[in-house]
C-alpha cells in the first residue's frame, strides 16, 4: 500500500526503499497463497527490474527449484535497511528466519519432486544436517504446509501419501472409463469419415 501511493511513486527514493521492503517481507513471510499472489504481482512490476538484488530474491521464490544457500545476492538483500530495522538482535532473528524461509522452499520442492528420498541425501541436496533437516520437516508437517514421513531406521523421508486400495481402485476405473470413451469417439468418427469416403 505504501509503495502504490501517488507520493511515493513521484520519488525514486521512497518507491525504491518501499519495493525493497516489499520483496524483503515477502521472502520472510511464511508461504500462503496470500503470499505467492504478491510475489506474482511484484514480479510483474517494471520498478522491480531496477532492483537486481530483489527481482532474483522474487524469482528464486517463485521458480519450483531448489535454492542453495547463501545464494548470490543475499548479501546485498541482508545490508538493504529492511532488514537492519530493530538493532542486531533483531537482524540476527531476521537471518535466522530468511535462511528458515529458504529451507522450507526446498523442502516443498523436493516434496514436488521426491515419492521417497534417503533423509542424507536430501540433506546434502539442501545443504543442511540430517538432524536440522527433520526438525524442520517435522515443523512443517506439523502445521500442515506439507506432508511427510520420516521412516528414521532406514532413513527415508516419504512425501507422498500411501493411497488405501479403494483410491486405487476407483483411480483405475475412472481411467478405464475415459479410456473407453476416447475409443467409442475415435470408432465413431472413423465410421463417419467411412461413410463420407463411400459416397
């Protein structure tokens, strides 16, 4: 809202420090549609091409991809004056959570990507420890953001859901179904194109 208003679009300065803020809130916040939906409508605004450093923050957020951390302009995103609100204990909560937020990203990712995975290998994928691995994906079931479980004997994280024989089944007929109906439109049209053919 800051950065919309017609002052603050009239000075470089304010609408500059306004959309920094704006990309540096959002990469902290936790994931919610709410915040996809802004990153989306960020990413569309031409200012935001001015603002290398935020305009890849953006980008690395949106793109289904894992990000490594420290990633290349976290640096410059840490020094911005969003960030350093509220004196170094605060600053360094904010670090805390930006590389939280980054974390989640990744394991969301992997979930996207991953049936099961061996919980050494996706903690080398993510440059993290097994053991700080699942806590965070333990977190992140617990508030639902993502479904997950961590067979801890072999050390295997499932991040999909073991379907029950009825799901399966009704998966198979309703596949069946459209199957069939694909063949009983491709015989009909083909008995047309005969019928036009032989006249």
């Amino acid at each position: 809202s800051i950065y919309s208003t017609s002052t603050v679009q009239a000075d470089e300065a304010q609408w500059r420090e306004a959309l920094q803020s704006t990309a540096i809130y959002l990469a902290l916040s936790q994931y919610s549609n709410e915040q996809q939906d802004m990153l989306n409508r960020i990413n569309l605004d031409t200012n935001l091409e001015k603002i290398e450093s935020c305009k890849n923050t953006v980008k690395l957020l949106l793109t289904k991809e894992i990000i490594n951390y420290p990633f290349q302009y976290q640096a410059e995103l840490e020094a911005m004056s969003a960030f350093s609100i509220g004196g170094p204990d605060l600053k360094a909560h904010w670090k805390k959570t930006f590389h939280t937020r980054i974390v989640q990203h990744n394991v969301r990712i992997a979930a996207l990507y991953y049936r099961q995975i061996h919980g050494k290998r996706l903690a080398q994928l993510l440059g993290l420890e097994p053991a700080v691995l699942e806590a965070e994906i333990s977190s992140m079931v617990s508030d639902g953001s993502v479904y997950a479980k961590i067979d801890r004997p072999n050390d295997i994280i499932r991040f999909a859901a073991q379907k029950s024989p009825e799901v399966i089944l009704s998966d198979w007929a309703s596949d069946i179904s459209s199957l069939l109906h694909l063949v009983e439109s491709t015989t009909h049209l083909i008995h047309k194109e005969n019928m036009i053919a032989g006249q």
